[in-house]
C-alpha cells in the first residue's frame, strides 16, 4: 500500500480488519519490519488519539518517529503556485513536502477543512499536495473529507464486538456549538457502505451529506424510528454540506439519552472523540454500560498499525 486516504485504497477491507485484530493479540511480531524505518507526523491541526495511536503503533512495528506540529511549530506553508511570496508564508509546500520525503519513509498527514470554500475542500488540495511533493507512501491522519484511520478503527471495532453477522449500524447526527468537518461521517458512512452491515443515517433536514460518500446507506430524518433495533449507534455533529460549513440550527432535542436506547437492540454507542459532554452525548450515555467509546479508541491503533504495516511490506 502506498497510500492510505480513504476506503478506495484499501483492496480487501475483510482482510485489513483481520490484520488489526490478529496484531491487537500479537502487537509486537513484526519489530524487524520497521527497524530503520522512520515515520513522520505533521500536523497542521491539534490531535490527541491520532497522534498518540498512530505513533504507538509506528513503535509496536519497530519504527521510528518524529512528530511536527507543522502549525506552531514550521515555516508559514505556501500552498498557491506561481505567487510572489512577498506575504507571511515563508516556505512554499513544494520544497517543504520534498524535504520531509528525504527523511522519512513514510509520512502521516492531518489537514483539516476550512469549512469556508467547499470546493477548496473537497479537492483536498493540501492533502494531494503533500502527497505529491513528498515522493514517499502517505498516510492520512485526518483530511479535508475523509479520516481513513478513524473509519477503519470503528469498523474494527464493531466487528470485534458484534453478536449478529448483520448487525444494524446507525449513524446519527448530534448537536454541537460550533460548525464541524464533514470528515468523520463522510468517512465512517463509506466504509460502512462497503461491509456487511445494515447502515442508516439520520439527520435533522439540511444536513445531508454528499451523496458521494452514502451510496447504499438508509437515509432517514426520524432519529426514534431509526433507533429501532440499532446494535452499533455512531454519534457525530457535522456541519451542512449546503449550504456548507453552516449551523442550521440548535437541535437539541437530537442529543442521545438512555431513554432513546430504549428503542434499541441494547445498542453499543460509539464516537471517535472528542465529544462535548451532555452537548453532543449526555453523562448518563458515556459513563454508562452501553459507550463503547474508549475501546474504540484504543482500536486506534491496530488500525494504524495494520495500515503501517502494509506500507511498510510495500517499499
Ligand atoms: N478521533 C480523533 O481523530 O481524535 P484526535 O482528533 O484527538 O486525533
């Protein structure tokens, strides 16, 4: 594998989940295949489980790492081509992305969305350009539109902790104060799309998302009857795709309570975190037995280390 940006580079997604699981039993089996490998992480926005999985699994296979803050802690990255850089960018992206491919072998990238241009966005120009420039395997760590290593990780883990071969999966849209990337729905809706999952999405009208990334998918705009039977409940806030970046409204009543778990098949809640409590998901869901939202992140890492892996097999 030489990139890892979304689903559509995966080429058996069965097999990548088994991988993860199988090295969740066995994390340190492969040392010899990163020894003297160096992994890069440049992040252009705050991370916590990302960074901190990404970098454990990247140790587990015997790697090297280095992390950059690349927004505090680099040049000013000029993105545009053919400008006078006469303004505050001080490196443009083409030598700065070359120059971390002369020292690493592979490099993990987070570049989240403006929320302001949704062409600017959905083009992923900053990702593309990173992966462009660089001449080495990349790996997302959360772009513009997708968070290929999020996704994959909650599928893992509702494989893991599944009791039906089909269970029903509901993707449900939750209130937040500010406006959020589409990145994580649009990622976990792709790749529940393409397993063996019965998969719903509801949402308060106006938030749709691009039907690029749901195809397959229920769409519902009644979260009570979409609950009904749910065995995995995905919480997520996302801002309007159109018109987008936008908060259409409060939607409070969408946050979800023990008592909307009642209409559920005992339904295990995740979210990939960071969550705003009793905003997005109430105490009396995340400190209950039903949240599942820990584990999950802990599966980050087998995720990522499953993903490394291949790179890795791969150069
Ligand atoms: N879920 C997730 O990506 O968390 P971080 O933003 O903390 O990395």
């Amino acid at each position: 594998m030489k990139l890892f940006s979304s689903v559509n580079d995966v080429t058996d997604i069965d097999a990548l989940v088994k991988e993860a699981l199988a090295l969740k039993q066995n994390p340190y089996a492969n040392q010899e295949l990163g020894k003297n490998k160096t992994l890069a992480l440049v992040f252009l926005n705050p991370s916590l489980r990302t960074r901190m999985s990404t970098q454990k699994a990247a140790l587990n296979l015997g790697m090297n790492v280095m992390v950059l803050n690349i927004d505090k802690e680099g040049w000013a990255l000029e993105l545009r081509d053919g400008v006078v850089m006469d303004g505050t960018t001080v490196e443009h992206i083409r030598e700065a992305a070359g120059v971390m491919g002369q020292y690493a072998d592979i490099i993990g990238v987070r570049s989240f969305p403006g929320l302001r241009n949704r062409e600017e966005d959905y083009s992923e120009m900053i990702f593309n350009k990173f992966v462009e420039f660089c001449k080495v395997p990349v790996v997302s760590l959360e772009s513009a539109t997708r968070h290929p290593l999020q996704s994959l990780a909650d599928l893992v883990t509702i494989t893991e902790l599944k009791t039906t071969a089909r269970p029903k999966v509901v993707l449900t849209w939750a209130p937040h104060i500010k406006p959020l990337p589409q990145a994580v729905p649009n990622s976990f809706s792709e790749w529940m799309c393409k397993a063996d999952v019965d998969f719903t999405i509801v949402q308060p009208k106006g938030y749709e998302l691009c039907a690029d990334f749901t195809q397959g998918a229920t769409i519902s705009y009644n979260q009570d009857e979409a609950l009904v039977d749910a065995d995995f409940i995905y919480v997520k806030n996302w801002s309007a795709y159109e018109p987008y970046g936008n908060i259409l409204g409060k939607n409070e009543e969408w946050m979800l309570t023990n008592e909307k778990l009642k209409l559920t098949n005992n339904a295990k809640v995740m979210h990939c975190l960071p969550v705003r409590r009793n905003l997005e998901l109430s105490d009396e869901i995340l400190d209950g037995p039903n949240s599942i939202v820990v584990h999950e992140a802990g599966n980050r890492v087998w995720a990522a280390q499953a993903v490394l892996k291949q790179m890795l097999e791969s150069l």
